[in-house]
C-alpha cells in the first residue's frame, strides 16, 4: 500500500455523525512524538471563504523576506503534496513515505485507546507537523481545515491568529446561523495571542469578545487597517493599505477580484504586526511577495482563446464574490458557465448570484460521491432562471469541450465554478 492509499484509508466521515470532533487523537498522537510542534513558528488562519489566497498571500512575502516557509492548505487541486508545500515546493514522495513509515505504529497505538481510529485530516496535519519540524523551517502559514475549535489544526499556538470572512457554509456541522460559526472559528483565538480578522458585523462582535476574554490584541478591517482599490483588470489589481500609525503604502497583486484585496490587506496586516514582534520583513518583501502571489483555482486565467476562468466558488458568499468579480471585469461577455457542486452544499444559494450572469449553463459533477446530481443541480438552474438554456453532463472534460465549443461560437467566456474537487479535474483538463 502506497503512503497515500494509506491517508486515504482513514475515515474522512464516520458514516453516521460526521466528522469526529475534538482534539484529543492529535494531542495524543503529538505526545508520542516528542510533541514537535512546540518547536515551529505558527502563523493559524480560519474563515469561511478566503483562507488558502490570505495564506498564499503571507506566505509569499516571508519567503521575499528570506524565510524558509511551510504552507499547509486544503483540499489539494494538482497533487496529493499541495497541502504540504515548502518555499513553493510540495513535499515529495520519498518524503511522505518516511514520514508515514515514522507515524503508523503510533496512529496504531492511539486507535487502540479510548481516542479511536483518527480521521484522514488529522493524520495528514500530523504528518504536516512532523514535516515541518524535520525540515527546520522559519514559520509555517497554517490553515484550518474546518471550523476553528475543534479542527485538527488547533494544538498549535500560533504567533498570529488570522480570521477572514465568516459565512453560512457546513452549518450542519459548525452549527445554524452566522453567530454559532463564528464562534467555532473564533476557537482559534489562544491567550495573549493577537487576532487580526476581516469579518464584519455578528461574527466580528464574537470574534472580538472572544479575543477579550483571551487577552488576545483585536485588529479589524476598516478599523485598524484598510485596504482602497485604484485600479484593477484582468491582469491584476492594485490599492492604498493604511495601517496602525496611518502607515500607508501602494501594492499590486496578481490575484482577481475585489475580493482578494481584503485577503491581502488581512495578510499585509499580519506582516506589519510579526515586524512589530522583531520579525525582519522590509516594504520591499511586502510588495514583491504580494505582487507574486498565486493561487490556483481562483479566478484563475487558464486560457485566453477563448477566455477560460476557473473558480472554486463552493459556497453562498464565495459565489456572490465571484458574480461580483465577473460583473466588473467582463460586463459585456456571453458568459457560459460548467458548474459542479456537491449535495451538502446550499445549492439554490450558491447558484442563485451567477445564473443572473449566465448565457448559458452545463451543469457537471466531479467524480466523487459527495457530488450532487445533474439532474438536481440543473432543476435548481431552470427554477431561478427559466429561459437560460441548460445542459446536463456527467464528465467534467466533457462539460469542459461542450462549453469551449459554445464560447467560440458565441464569442463568449467559459467560467468554471463550483466544488473545489471540480476545479481540480478541470485543471487537470485545461493546465498542462
């Protein structure tokens, strides 16, 4: 059995109860180990929509600033070591199989305890662990897989804890309702530990309660930084960042979308804040590592002819983010849209904000069993938007030729969107 047939045996879902919650397995776990995460450098980011282009983002200028960085995210788009990535770089084969090799008999000692089996993610954040202190690197930019409270990724204690929106999005598990899911993100917040946060409204008024009760400094968009946009287009968008003490400075960015400016302001927040911990990070490392940022899979540009973008818009918010985004940069395009979304999800919601968008819809599936039915995801299309033509086919590739096919008849633009799962095949489709 190969290292990641091995991951992939672990539970991702019990079958009854969802996820299992708590922190205990990972606590155990990282005790057998030596406990080697006391000796890494955290920078923990939770949210609901933003996450992974916030760490991109930070994890860019540390390593303009000459730091030897490790980025954890999920899910993967290309290749299973996506998820654990060092300076750019994915952990490779023969790294992973050492390291699986140096955790199975101690996964095995804890399945045994009261503890139980672990589940898939919480083997993987170990593995991530063990990594990155075996590779001895400067800081490691840790997203939260779910929540914040009880995710495997909370036995950490960071140097910064970084919040970014928070929306209605696995309600089933996190809880109903805007306020009981900002509370579990909230649950990252750790004691004397500063929290910067983009969200507004409820969930900033947890997130900052929550910080007084932990003695943890507050930072807040629009309070204590901001973020305004001077001009922006298919190539990249530029603003203003003003910061504590009015510090002021103007950026560029490759990354799509307005957006992505307050994922950056979040993450330029997190930079001035590590400096004024003694953390050396010059303006210069702060614009060059903004500036070359990538993320794949967001309002990504994969072709020009016709114009193809793919965007893994999986939930309410990051659907009207994106609906957003395309009414600014393509306001007079034919827009045909291949949409896959699996069944959890708040379908008629996520569909809602691009249907008024759309020429056209082909609505697909990824290959995975989560993944909603066409015939549903269509019936869902045709109920909010009657007289938009749709189709309904299974293969991702298939969608993918269909609507390219359209696009240049019509002039038009493919924009690819729903589960991140799908942009994965898509991008294995259209990037060589």
């Amino acid at each position: 059995m190969s290292a990641t047939d091995w991951i992939h045996s672990f539970d991702r879902f019990d079958g009854r109860k969802g996820i299992k919650p708590g922190l205990e397995r990972m606590e155990a776990m990282l005790l057998l180990l030596g406990q080697p995460h006391r000796d890494l450098r955290f920078v923990h980011v939770a949210g609901t929509n933003g996450k992974g282009s916030t760490c991109a983002f930070l994890a860019s200028v540390l390593e303009q600033a000459g730091y030897r960085v490790g980025l954890y995210t999920s899910p993967y788009l290309s290749a299973f070591g996506d998820r654990m990535r060092i300076g750019g770089c994915n952990i490779t084969d023969d790294a992973l199989d050492a390291l699986v090799d140096r955790v199975k008999p101690v996964v095995e000692e804890v399945a045994a305890t009261v503890h139980g089996r672990p589940t898939e993610f919480e083997v993987i954040t170990l593995l991530s662990i063990l990594f990155y202190a075996q590779e001895r690197v400067d800081f490691v930019v840790w997203e939260t897989g779910l929540g914040g409270r009880l995710d495997a990724t909370n036995v950490v204690t960071p140097l910064l804890s970084l919040i970014t929106n928070v929306g209605r999005d696995h309600e089933a598990i996190l809880g109903q309702g805007i306020e009981r899911i900002a509370v579990e993100k909230a649950g990252i917040i750790k004691p004397g530990v500063p929290v910067l946060t983009t969200a507004k409204g409820v969930a900033l008024d947890v997130i900052e309660r929550t910080a007084r009760e932990q003695g943890a400094p507050c930072y807040a968009a629009d309070r204590d930084f901001s973020a305004k946009r001077t001009a922006y287009g298919l190539d990249g968008q530029s603003f203003d960042w003003r910061g504590i003490g009015d510090h002021h400075v103007a950026l560029r960015i490759r990354l799509l979308g307005p957006h992505q400016i307050d994922n950056a302001a979040l993450a330029l927040a997190a930079c001035v804040q590590l400096r004024r911990m003694g953390v050396a990070i010059t303006g210069e490392a702060m614009q060059a590592g903004l500036k070359s940022a990538a993320w794949p899979g967001r309002l990504e540009i994969v072709s020009q002819s016709p114009l193809t973008l793919l965007d893994g818009a999986h939930n309410p918010e990051g659907a009207a983010a994106l609906a957003a985004a395309l009414k600014e940069l393509l306001p007079n395009r034919r827009l045909i849209f291949v949409i896959g979304i699996l069944a959890d999800k708040a379908i008629p919601d996520v569909l809602a904000p691009l249907t008024e968008l759309a020429a056209h819809v082909i609505v697909t599936r990824p290959d995975m069993d989560r993944a909603a039915q066409t015939s549903d995801v269509a019936d869902a299309v045709r109920t909010l938007a009657p007289t938009t033509p749709v189709e309904t086919m299974d293969r991702v590739s298939s969608a993918l030729y269909r609507a390219t096919v359209l696009a240049m008849e019509q002039r038009g633009a493919v924009i690819c969107t729903g589960s991140l799962y799908m942009i994965s095949e898509a991008r294995a489709v259209l990037v060589p």
